[in-house]
C-alpha cells in the first residue's frame, strides 16, 4: 500500500539492479529521504531541487531500487512479474500473465 500512497497511482514500476550496476552521473548531492518509522525497508528518495523520486541504492542489501518513471530513455527490460499483489488497490485489475507474487521475494 505504500507503493501506491508513495507514487499515487495503481503500482509502482522499479528497475532492480546489483549496487555495482548503478551509479550517479550528477546530482548526489541533491538527495533526500524519508522512510515511515514502522518500515523496514525502502526510504522514499527524492531531489531536494524538484521533488523527483530517484533510485534507492540499499547497501545494505547490494541492490538499486530505480523508480522507472523517471528515467529518461527505454531500459531495454520489461516487467517480469508482480509483487506485493496482496495488498494492491481491490479497484486495481492485473490482466496480464506475468507471475504474481503475494508479498515480498526472498530471492
């Protein structure tokens, strides 16, 4: 649910990518975050200039979490399946064929 409350909107669509896949060209600097006091992961980062989300780089877990609306140019992947569909919006209708996941991966 906080995916959703986060972007306003159905679902939240993140590229997952290995910490040393990722790395900021510019604007480090810049970055905010706010992570709900009862969470145990994922901090909502944000540019302190405009707002923007922008990637979560979770050292701790050796992975990036990048927001992919706000990528400016096609990654080249597509989704591969769903998570957190136990708690998505009852309005909200998945009608594709991708897998779903009930709640968080372990792998």
């Amino acid at each position: 649910m906080r995916c959703r409350k986060a972007r306003s909107a159905a679902h939240a669509s993140n590229l997952v990518v290995p910490i040393d896949g990722f790395r900021f060209t510019r604007g480090e600097d810049q970055l905010g975050s706010y992570k709900v006091p009862e969470a145990r992961f994922f901090p909502q980062v944000f540019c302190q200039s405009c707002g923007s989300r922008m990637p979560l780089v979770d050292t701790s877990r050796g992975f990036t979490v990048i927001a992919m609306g706000a990528l400016d140019a096609d990654p080249g992947v597509r989704p591969r399946n769903h998570i957190f569909v136990a708690s998505k919006a009852l309005w909200f209708e998945i009608t594709d064929a991708l897998p779903q996941i009930a709640e968080q991966q372990t792998s």
